[in-house]
C-alpha cells in the first residue's frame, strides 16, 4: 500500500483536536457591491470558488529539481528531503545524534540513512510503474478529479479552509503541495490497480460470488492464519481528568512487560492453560490502545496484511504457541496463533475476500519492489543526505 498517505488522513482526523487546526474565520465581507443582485452573484461565485478548488502551490525551483529516476519516473528534490529528513528524525532518537556520533558511529548513521532513504523513494513508484505495466493511465482525469476532492477535503477538515495554516503544516513537517498531490495520486491508482486486479482475475480466483469456495480454500490453505496478540506502545498514554493529564501506561515498561509476558507464556505446558493465561493475563493487563485491538477474539488475516515482521512470525507458530517480542515501529507485539474456526471464516467470508484481493495485490507490489530502484543522477550524486534540512 502506499505509505505515505496514511500521515494525511491521520492529520485531517487528528487536526481539530490541536490548536493550530482552529475553527475557520469568516470569509470577510469587507467589499460594498452596489445592489442585491450583484451581492448574491459575488456570494455565490466566492462561495463555488472556496469550496470546489484548493489551488496548487508551486514548489521552489530546487524543490522542483529531478534527483533521479525510480521505474521510468522522475523523483523529485522535494521528495527526497521529506524521505531524508523523516528518517533522519528515526535515527537520532535510534542511534542518536549524529554530530553527538564518533567516526563509527557516523559511518553506520550514514550508511542506515542511505538504505532507508533508498527503499522508501520506491514507495510511490511501485504503484507507478504497476499502472503503466497494466495500461492505468498514471494522469487521467479521474486521478485529477480524486486529487482535487481530497485535497479540498484534506484543508478544510484538517485546516478549516485555511491556505495559510495549510502551508505553514507543508512547512513544519518538510512537505510541498505538489509532492502532497502526488501522494493523493498514487492513492488513487492503487485504488484502480486493485479494480483492474479484480475485474481482470489477477492473481485473485475468488469474488463475492464464489464465497463458499473461498471459504473452503481458506480453511485449507497455509497463507491465512488467526491470532490474538498483546499490543505494547512505545509511546507513553495519558488520559485528561478534571483538566489534568494523567499518564496510564509509560512507555518505559513496555519492552519489560512484553518480555516478561512472552516468557511466563513459553513457560507454559499446557495449550489450555497457555490459552488462558493469554487472553486472561497478558491480553487483560496490556494496555488498551484507541485504534489497535486488543481483544481474546482473533483476527484472520493472509500474507500481505499485517506486516512482515508479524506475519513471520505468526505463521511460524504451532496453533496455540506463542511468539517472542516482535519489535514494530509503533511498539511490541506478543502473539498467540489459534486454528481456524469454520463458522467464523464462513460468516466472515464476504470481509476476508477483501484482505484476500488486497493480499493479491500486495504479492504483486513486492514483487515489484524488487525489480525495480532508484538510480541517482549526477545532482543526486552531489547532494550529502546528512547535510539535506
């Protein structure tokens, strides 16, 4: 999926609950039309105008210039900084610092940047290049109408209609409106890649009208797989009452707890009583996390679905066993696998086709990962990421 829109949706669901996000001032009126019929006319013309269009902000010169090509498309200077700069931010708090860094520990902040840098450029382009292997227009109309919906929706829910909050956000988090833009884009066509995958049967034999044979080959198929699992954030909770914040679960413990959970669970004989515990003890004690679900209920998923580190380690497990800490970006994980329940996946069929057609694609995707990568020009080659703000 693309990784990148995901911080704009969270910014426009998160974005009145903070101070900058403001509710919208009043358009002014501090024109004098002469005569109601003009009045109404400019109301309505104003009115069409705001709320139809957000207009492109165009990026600076150096934000425009080409650093490279990824699967047949240019990259832009302007990406490249949002990629480095984001990254960058992960390794001070990872390896710390870097002016704080002797020599070796430099030479491995460099070298981690590069790579991470590097991988993430083939983010966008994946869908890309994807699209034109499949005959998607990458620039149609309706990837123009899409992003121009979203776009309005995006800076009136996230900054009341406000262009100028909207630019100081692009400014404070490292961003363009054209590489903004682009991101809506590539949200688009994966969108039509995964239509184009459905319609055209590729890499998916099952569709809502062969739901019963779907059914049948997840109960017989290696690639689907239940569990539970104890979520521990890396980020401390908190909680507002009578106007003071009060921390319910620091962060500091959650490496702790989730190791010594994942070792009272493999010290345990016994599938039943490790069940037990599980869901009774380490589950009920976790913390409870809006957005992550923690519950003794199981969720099915298939390769592609809940991340590479998870799903490995899931998949690995005997049924009822129980995994180490698995380390994610946002916390750790303890999981527990579970068989499949035949009711379960027979009721919940029409739900798992959709993580199954989104599997299919994701197959296809990391496939073409592979393949393709981002090959720096002679700018490129000129530029040191440390040195990039």
């Amino acid at each position: 999926m693309a990784k990148n829109i995901k911080g704009l949706k969270e910014a426009e669901a998160n974005g009145k609950k903070t101070e900058k996000w403001s509710k919208k001032k009043k358009l002014a009126a501090g024109i004098i039309i002469a005569g109601v019929a003009c009045t109404l006319i400019f109301a309505i013309l104003m009115t069409v105008s705001y709320f139809n269009s957000v207009r492109p902000i165009k990026s600076t010169e150096e934000e425009s210039r080409v650093v490279g090509v990824c699967g047949g498309f240019e990259v832009r200077y302007e990406e490249l900084r949002y990629v480095t700069l984001l990254y960058k931010q992960s390794l001070d708090v990872k390896l710390g610092k870097y002016d704080t860094l002797d020599e070796a520990g430099k030479t491995e902040y460099e070298k981690q940047l590069e790579q991470l840098v590097l991988d993430d450029l083939k983010s966008n382009y994946i869908i890309l290049s994807l699209c034109d292997e499949y005959g998607i227009k990458t620039n149609s109309r309706g990837a123009k109408n899409y992003v121009n919906n979203e776009m309005k929706k995006f800076v009136r829910g996230a900054f009341d209609g406000d262009m100028d909050k909207y630019k100081a956000w692009l400014a404070e988090n490292n961003l363009t409106d054209s590489f903004v833009r682009l991101m809506y884009r590539v949200d688009y066509l994966e969108s039509q890649l995964l239509d184009h995958f459905i319609k055209n049967s590729v890499n998916i034999e099952y569709d809502e009208n062969t739901l019963g044979a779907f059914a049948d080959h997840i109960m017989a198929s290696d690639e689907w797989a239940k569990a539970i699992y104890a979520y521990y954030p890396k980020s401390s909770v908190t909680t507002v009452h009578d106007g003071q914040s009060y921390v319910v679960w620091d962060a500091e413990k959650s490496l702790p707890t989730a190791t010594a959970a994942a070792e009272a669970l493999s010290a345990i004989e016994s599938d039943s009583e490790r069940f037990n515990y599980m869901t009774k003890t380490v589950i009920g004690k976790a913390p409870m996390v809006q957005g992550y679900t923690i519950t003794g209920t199981g969720v099915y998923f298939t390769v592609g679905q809940m991340g590479e580190e998870f799903e490995s380690a899931a998949f690995e497990l005997e049924l009822y066993g129980t995994s180490d800490v698995i380390e994610l970006d946002t916390g750790y994980y303890v999981i527990m696998r579970l068989p499949l329940e035949e009711d379960e996946v027979n009721k919940s069929a029409a739900e798992l086709l959709t993580h199954y057609q989104y599997g299919a694609l994701k197959k296809c995707e990391d496939a073409k990962e592979a393949e393709i990568s981002f090959v720096g020009n002679e700018y490129f080659d000129s530029l040191s990421l440390i040195d990039i703000e």
